[in-house]
C-alpha cells in the first residue's frame, strides 16, 4: 500500500504539467520496478517478465529520444495496454482469447480501484470503533460547514477581512486538486492491480478455449449472417478495385468531362485510407466471433483484406502523385508510414486467418512493436526538412515558414539552411506575417534573423523548461 501511495506521488510530481520527455521515461521505469517487485512476490518473475519489461523500455525510449509530439501522446496512451501485457501468457493463447485476457488485465483493476481506501482504513480503524465515530461526525460536519461558512463571512466585515488574508496565503488552486486527484487514483490503480488475484492471472494455464472464451454460436444462425454480409461487402469492394485497376493503374478508361487525370489520381488518398482501416477492425472482430473456425468465412473474411489491401495500395500510389507535386508534410510522412504498416499487417493477417498458427500471431505482435518503434524514433520532421529543401534544390520551390513550425528534431537541419538562405526566408516572412510592403524601408533586413529565432518551435525552449521534461534533441539537436 506504501509503495502504490510513493510510486502515485512520483509519478505525479515527474509526469503531470509537464511535456513528456524524462520525467515520463523515469514514470515508466517505476512503474516497472513496481510491477516487477509485485510479480516476485509471487514467484512469477520470469524470462517472460523480462522480455516484456524489456519492450516497455524500448517503448520509453520515445520520450527522450525524439521530440514529435504525435508519437509521444500515442506512447503515453499505449502505455497501459503494454503493461497490461504482464498479466497475459501470451504463448499459451491464441489471438480469440488473447484480446479478452488482455482486456481484463488492463481494465480489471478499475472495478476495484476503491481497495486502497478500503483496505487502508480497515487497517487504520481496525478494532478502533470510537476513531470510525469520530471521523464520520468531521465528514458531516465538513459538509455542513460548506452551506454554513460563506454565509457567516459575509455577515461580518471583520470576519471576511480575516477569511480573506487567510485565504491568500491559503489558496486550493483546481490544479492542486486535480493532482491529489491524480495521485490518488493512480495509487489505487496500482495497489488493486498488486493484488493476489490479480497477480495469480497470469500464472492460470488454461486447459481449454472454453475455459476463458464463451461459445457464442448455437446454430449456425450467426454465420449465415456473417457470410451473407462479407459477400456482399466484398461485391461491392471488387467493382471497386476493378475500377481502380483500370482507371488508376492502367489508365484505360475515359474519365468524366472535366476532370482530369491528375485531379483524379491526386484525391482521395483519406477516404481509401478510413475505409482500409475500418476493413481491418471489421475482419478482426468477425475473426473474433469465429469461433468455430468456420473455413467458408475464412476465405470471406480474406478476400475482404485482399481487396483492403489493394485499397491500401491505391491510397499510397494518390498520396505518393500527391506529394511528388506539394511536396513532403510531417502529416504526408505518417500517412505513407501507416499506410506501410497497414499493408503489412494485412498480410499478416491474412496468413494467420489461413493458418491459424501461433508463429504467425507472435511474428504479427512482433510486427506491430517493432514497426511503431522504428517509426517512432525515426526522424520524420528532420526526414520532411531534408526532402523539402532537396526540392528547393530542384525546382526553387519550398515553403520556409513550414520549417519553422517543425518540431526540434528538424532543427539541426533547418537552422543551417535558414542561415544560408536569410534573404529568401525575409521575403516569405514578410508575405506570411507582414504584407508586401518596403520590407528595407518599414522593417529593416536585420530584424529577420532575430525574428525567425524567436518563432520556430524551439527557440522558446532553449534552457527554460524543467528537467522533468528533458528530450535529447533539446540539447543536442542543433549540433
């Protein structure tokens, strides 16, 4: 109970109102350390325990290694469900039962998040009668007081001059709040999360599916409704891809009036993309109710992400003729990055629902850590500075300004650039900030260089945030 109580209270002090960065990386390595030290207790500390201990850290690694921010939120949100990991032996599961295991581990330890208070104050006011008394008489009271106080202050001058040069050196600000808050549930989360029943998860080897899966198909009603609509999903995706194959791929058709190739190959990308992704959820779910392992739905179930996949394909080669025109965008690189990731999870995925192999679901887990790893510590902002004045080399096209909005990863490139090119980023400073009047005459060309130090993104973070949030390329990314 100390250690859920001491590890909320740090975490709080080193994650909360801060960007993330070390103080988040230092959360995580708690956090581990709790868990790991719950785990022991139990005898369940493990080659299993280290290897996923050893994913999470790779995972923290995000916050101090790189500065976009995208990738550090989805870190941070992902955080849970990675440590929900530790309760679930993957390698005696198949993926149907994996997701309700997992889901249990993460989610479980909410419906008891009131142990630590009710665990605590038995233990506090255990053979105690007369403190449980007196407590109860300060908690109605404490209510009362809440109606009555504001009432007798306003009655008296004297006593509202007092209760205000009280209350100014005595102030409850909502942030304060929101921490205790924080601090608290956080601490009970972990305290129900330590608990014998659920530590004692991970070690229960199910003997059979049915043992954690319920069956949910009686007779045959539900596949007859899966298959009819998988049939008729995929009709309508195969005249769809027939015409992306002719139209896009081959160019052998004739387009509206009005509409010419480029505009059309050019657009489009998001909406393929949204519905390559709700076609995956879609197949994983039907996948998940297929608990029979019915080989007709299988097929279905597969063409459905064949043709995703050609979708998928269709959205990389738009956005690719897209980004050969406008250029290189940090939101441009991650819809190309995610749009590789989903095509090789589809295929993974297609092997799998045709085997039904284990190798084939951990290469697939292992797909998914690896890739967000890579893609996450990869320099994208410094990847999208480079690409963009590799064009301005080309064609003496490219947007400055956008440079500057970049995130600190990009610094180490850009700056060299801006410093070279002064005169150029003058000018669209001025059309973007301040008209296209006499820039030598109203604003002198001195005040630009000062100007552009003072708008990138990491100019006002130059040695004026707190260590908690420490990020590598804050320090070394202009070098």
């Amino acid at each position: 109970m100390i250690q859920s109580l001491l590890c909320g209270l740090l975490v709080s002090w080193l994650l909360l109102y801060y960007e993330l960065g070390l103080g988040a990386f230092l959360s995580v390595q708690l956090l581990l350390l709790l868990v790991g030290y719950n785990m022991a207790k139990q005898g369940l500390m493990n080659k299993n325990w280290w290897r996923k201990a050893t994913y999470i850290f790779a995972l923290s690694l995000v916050f101090i290694v790189r500065d976009m921010l995208l990738f550090k939120v989805l870190t941070f949100m992902a955080l849970p469900f990675a440590f929900g990991l530790f309760y679930v032996p993957i390698k005696d599961l198949s993926l149907k039962m994996l997701i309700p295991c997992w889901v249990y581990s993460v989610f479980r330890p909410l419906a008891e998040i009131h142990l630590l208070i009710k665990d605590g104050s038995e233990k506090l006011l255990k053979g105690r009668e007369n403190v449980k008394h007196i407590l109860f008489g300060l908690l109605i009271s404490a209510a009362f007081l809440v109606f009555v106080l504001p009432l007798l202050i306003s009655s008296d001058l004297v006593v509202e001059a007092l209760a205000s040069d009280f209350l100014e050196g005595f102030e409850i600000t909502g942030s304060l709040l929101f921490r205790i808050l924080f601090t608290i549930g956080l601490s009970s989360y972990l305290y129900a999360q330590g608990q014998k029943k659920m530590v004692q998860y991970l070690a229960r080897k199910p003997k059979s599916e049915e043992t954690l899966v319920p069956e949910t198909h009686k007779k045959g009603s539900l596949e007859i409704v899966i298959n009819t609509f998988l049939t008729v999903i995929n009709l309508v995706y195969g005249l769809f891809v027939y015409i992306q194959i002719r139209y896009l791929f081959l160019m052998a058709g004739t387009l509206p009036e009005g509409i010419t190739y480029a505009e059309y190959a050019r657009e489009g990308f998001f909406q393929l993309l949204l519905v390559a992704v709700i076609n995956v959820v879609l197949v994983a779910i039907l996948e998940f109710l297929n608990q029979k392992q019915l080989r007709n739905q299988r097929w279905l179930e597969n063409c459905t992400l064949s043709m995703t996949l050609m979708m998928s394909i269709s959205s990389f080669y738009r956005m690719h003729l897209y980004e050969s025109y406008y250029g290189y965008t940090s939101l441009r690189m991650l819809v190309f990055m995610f749009l590789i990731f989903l095509m090789g999870l589809i295929l993974l995925l297609m092997v799998y629902i045709f085997s039904y192999k284990k190798t084939v679901l951990n290469c697939l887990l292992g797909f998914i850590l690896l890739y967000y790893l890579g893609s996450s510590l990869f320099n994208i902002d410094g990847f999208v500075a480079k690409e963009n004045i590799a064009r301005y080399e080309e064609n003496g096209q490219i947007h400055i300004y956008y440079l500057t909005r970049l995130s600190e990863d990009a610094r180490s490139v850009v700056e060299p650039f801006l410093i070279e090119h002064e005169d150029l980023y003058a000018e669209q400073y001025a059309e973007q900030k301040i008209g296209t009047y006499d820039r030598q005459d109203d604003y002198p060309m001195e005040g630009y260089h000062e100007d552009w130090r003072k708008e990138t993104n990491w100019s006002s973070k130059d040695g004026k945030e707190p260590w908690q949030a420490w990020n590598r390329m804050k320090t070394f990314g202009n070098q």
